[in-house]
C-alpha cells in the first residue's frame, strides 16, 4: 500500500526543490523541539518530571523519526525518477543515432555520385546548359566531437539538405561530414542562392548552440570546370581526409544568420 503520493517524472525539479525547502523546515522544527526539550534540564535547578514532560519527549521522538522516513523516502524516488530518466534519455539516444545511421546509409556514396557527374555533364553538354555541384562540409566543435552526437547531427543536417532539394537534384556522401549535391541545369548564380536556402535550414538544424557549423562551395560547368574530369578533380580536391576544418574555399557560411 503506498503511503506517500506519487511523484510524476514531469514535476522531477519542483518536487526536488520542494524537498530541500521541507528538509531545511524539518531541520529548524527538530533543533527547535530539542532546544526545548534541553532547556530546563541545561538551565534550571530541578527538572520538570511528570507525564506531561514524558508525552512530549516521545511525541518529539516520534515525529523525528516520521519526518527522518518521509524525507529518506522521497529522497529515493526522486533518484529513482533521474535515473529513468537517464536511463530514457539514453534510448532516445540511441533511437536517434540508428534513424541517422539508416539515413546516411541510403544516401548514395562516392561512386555513385561519379557515374552521376558523368550522364548529367554528357546531357548537359549535349543541350549546352549549366551544370553546378554544391559540396557542403560539416564541421563540429571541440566540445561536442563524440561519434554518438556525430552521427545524429550528419543525419539532422542530411535531412535539411535532402527536403530542400528540387526533385531533379541529387545528395551524395562523398566522405563522413561531406555531401555533394548535383545541380542540373543550375547556373552559378542560382546554386549559390540554392546554397543559401541550404544555410537557411542547417542554421535552424544547428540551434543557438551552433551544434555543427559548416562551409558550402560551389564548382559550375562551364565556368569553373569544362570537362567531367575537370569537375570532378575541383569536387574531390574539397574533401576532407581528415576531420574538416573551415579552409580558405569560397563559402557561404551561414548566411542566413
């Protein structure tokens, strides 16, 4: 049978509070009472004996202990409650880490995003229209480097990418941070306010806190590059070997900051 009421996981941080306030209370009640029950056996001569006296000593003990059990009892819950959450916070997690390791998994990979440049710059140059790649490089902070938060941020930054595309555009992940993303038919100009919109979403994505932060170049036929191979060369000489770090390439960084 449950004696005392139950603390709801939502009301965590005000029952916890609540419990400091009453043990500070208790603790000022209990010195209060044997300051009390002390003084005329410290400061007078002769004692006061009698029920009266004796009815208070145990009534003191009692409610001592009482309060001694409904504190501790609380106590528990309360660390009960925080470790589920923990414990819950952990699974949402995990959850999260395998919805963007599925993610990243279905997007194509670097191979994939060749024999695409390849058809898409023989019918461009078959219909002498523009061709633009958007290469965008995920950066983290020290601080917020562990492959958990890693992964789900690559994902949460996936999904920004991928919903505002056109339907004829394509995502590929050319290395782990790096996503190219194959423009048909897009002049410079229009991919950079493609890259814009891009930063727009991923400044969303990335919180006040700056989660991850990112750089975004653009590499265009004919401007840039006039064969395939051309392009392709300027794509793979942008991505990082190593963790990215922000580099010297023409950005558009958080523009929509």
């Amino acid at each position: 049978m449950r004696l005392f009421d139950r603390v709801q996981s939502t009301d965590v941080d005000r029952r916890e509070l609540q419990l400091t306030a009453l043990a500070c209370s208790v603790i000022c009640v209990l010195t209060v009472g044997m300051a009390v029950l002390m003084y005329p056996v410290v400061f007078l001569r002769e004692a006061p004996t009698g029920r009266t006296i004796q009815i208070a000593f145990v009534g003191f003990c009692v409610l001592s202990v009482l309060l001694a059990g409904y504190l501790w009892d609380r106590q528990m819950v309360i660390q009960h409650l925080r470790a589920e959450m923990i414990e819950e916070r952990k699974r949402i997690v995990q959850a999260q880490r395998q919805a963007s390791a599925e993610l990243l998994k279905t997007i194509p990979d670097l191979n994939s995003f060749q024999d695409r440049l390849t058809m898409e710059f023989r019918r461009t140059a078959a219909t002498s229209q523009a061709l633009s790649i958007l290469i965008m490089v995920v950066t983290f902070p020290p601080a917020g480097s562990l492959i958990l938060e890693k992964s789900i941020l690559l994902g949460d930054a996936a999904k920004v990418i991928a919903r505002r595309l056109r339907e004829e555009d394509s995502i590929y992940v050319l290395s782990s941070g790096c996503f190219a993303v194959v423009l048909p038919g897009t002049e410079k100009s229009t991919a950079k306010r493609v890259a814009a919109r891009l930063a727009e979403g991923l400044a969303d994505a990335a919180g006040v806190s700056h989660r991850f932060t990112w750089t975004m170049s653009v590499v265009n036929y004919p401007e840039d590059a006039s064969t395939a191979h051309g392009i392709e060369e300027a794509v793979l000489g942008m991505v990082p070997q190593d963790p990215p770090s922000r580099g010297t390439q023409e950005t558009l960084v958080g523009q929509a900051r």
